[in-house]
C-alpha cells in the first residue's frame, strides 16, 4: 500500500514544502482528498493534523475508536494505523502532514515531546478562536510558499512553526492530561509505540516484553483486553502495511521487500504474504497493476 502522502498527491493538487510540509485544500470532501474511506486502512508516514470542518469521521486509530467532528481537530504519529469505518459525505476537513525530520530540526526541546503525547486523547476540541487560529496560520503557510522566490524561505518556515508548536503544544497537552490512562491502556501504549519503530526487524513477543520488562504473558494480556486483537496481530498488520506499500510502490523486488521487513529468505516471506492476503506477493503486484 502506497504511504500516506503518495496517495495524497495522485488524489488532489497539494501545496507542498519538498517531502517535509503538506497542506490539502480546505473545503473540499475528504473522499476526494485522502484515502479514508470505509473499509480502508493507511499507515501514516507524517504526523498528521486534520481538523474538521463538517460532517463526520469515525475511525479506529490504532486501538483507538475516534469520531471526528467540527470543531475538532485529529493528531495521528508516524506509524499509527488509521482504519476509516465511516465518512460522512458532507465531511470536509483542513489538513497538514509534517515529516518527523522536519519536526525534529525545529528548536522545540522538550515541548515537542509533551505536545505529542496525544496516544491516550488523539481527538481534541478546539476552544474557542483555535479553529480561526489554524486556519490563519495554515494560510499563512501556503500564502509562503506559493511565493515564486524568497531569499530566507527555509528560516522563516521553521521560525513560523517553532511559534505554532509553542503556541498550540500546550493546549493539545493541558486538554491530553485530563485523561488518566489504565496500567493496561499504557502498557498497551508503549507496545504499539515499540512496533511502530521496530517493526520491520523486530517480530517476537518476547523481544518487546523484555523492552518493557514485563513478561509475554501480561503484555500479551494487557494488548488483547484494552486492543480486541493479540500482540502478534498488531506485529504482522503494520508489516503487512509496509510490504503492501513497498510492492505496490515498486520500491523493490519480492526479495528485497523480505529483506527489508526482516524475513530470512523471499520464502519465508511469500508463504507469510500469502497467508495474509491469500495471494503470492507476485499475484498481487499483478493485481495491483490492473
């Protein structure tokens, strides 16, 4: 499957800072702008902000079971699957996708951080003159880099955004902590999290429970009673994701996609992939062509 950002870009007209800042359209539907419809799941390769404008989205983001609204604003990480249940048709949404190397060449310390601890609450309403706030700013972005040529573009973005995150961090993390999250829900927190980096390597329950020292069992547990899916189902849904993405995007062979998701031989990978899909990697690159 293709990653967030290069289905964007075959679906609608994007004003883009190189492969760091993407902002869609305002006002037109979402179906038309990004690939969240009923039935489909992505996996996001930006931190995504996708405030509502109208209409409504109900999602599963991760283990999360969210509905979005006006008046509210969606943050998803890098990594987090998004499972669209439903999109309403009068749904309408302002969106920026920001790469994580973007983000972490700004000065942002320790606010950054606390600003993105958002696992437990990924949905925030907006308060009053936040909605204005992001659309202002958001303009001010695009209006930037529209500009034919600017001598200090580079500098001036980052300045522009460093203020945005201190301005809008704080609020996103006072709104956060009002929710107190189970010892169940953060184990569960910290395991995803722990997939979503190693996953293309690590497999075994046994390496992320010795990360978190707690044993297989209770993590196996914790993930099943707070997720409804087991620690080896969330393991092998972001590498199905992943290779999904990596032959439909053709960004390497059959062998080289197993090598690079950690598979021992371009075997072992196919008769995994099939098991997933029940089509040999080969059969659905076809399929995908069509």
């Amino acid at each position: 499957m293709e990653n967030i950002h290069e289905q964007f870009e075959q679906t609608v007209s994007l004003c883009h800072y190189g492969d760091d800042i993407y902002l869609l359209d305002e006002g037109q539907p979402l179906g038309e702008l990004m690939p969240l419809v009923s039935g489909r799941e992505i996996m996001t390769d930006k931190i995504v902000f996708l405030m509502c404008r109208s209409g409504l989205l109900h999602i599963r983001l991760n283990y999360h079971e969210l509905s979005l609204v006006a008046g509210q604003i969606l943050i998803a990480l890098p990594g987090m699957i998004i499972d669209t249940l439903e999109v309403s048709t009068d749904f309408r949404a302002t969106t920026m996708l920001l790469s994580e190397r973007f983000t972490d060449s700004l000065n942002l310390g320790s606010s950054y951080r606390i600003m993105l601890s958002i696992q437990r609450q990924p949905v925030v309403t907006l308060m009053a003159g936040m909605e204005d706030a992001m659309l202002n700013f958001v303009g001010m972005i695009r209006g930037l880099l529209t500009l034919p040529s600017h001598p200090n573009l580079d500098r001036v973005v980052h300045l522009l955004f460093e203020s945005w995150f201190f301005g809008f961090g704080p609020y996103l993390h006072s709104t956060e902590s009002q929710r107190i999250a189970t010892a169940a829900e953060m184990h569960t927190e910290q395991f995803l999290r722990l997939v979503e980096q190693n996953f293309r390597q690590q497999h075994t329950l046994d390496w992320y429970a010795t990360q978190m020292n707690i044993t297989p069992k209770r993590l196996s547990i914790c993930v099943k009673q707070t997720s409804g899916r087991n620690a080896t189902e969330w393991i092998d849904r972001h590498r199905l994701l992943e290779a999904i993405r990596l032959l439909r995007g053709g960004k390497g062979s059959v062998k080289e996609v197993a090598f690079l998701l950690g598979f021992p031989n371009q075997s072992t990978f196919g008769t995994w992939f099939k098991r997933q899909t029940s089509q040999s990697p080969r059969d659905y690159i076809r399929q995908s062509e069509k």
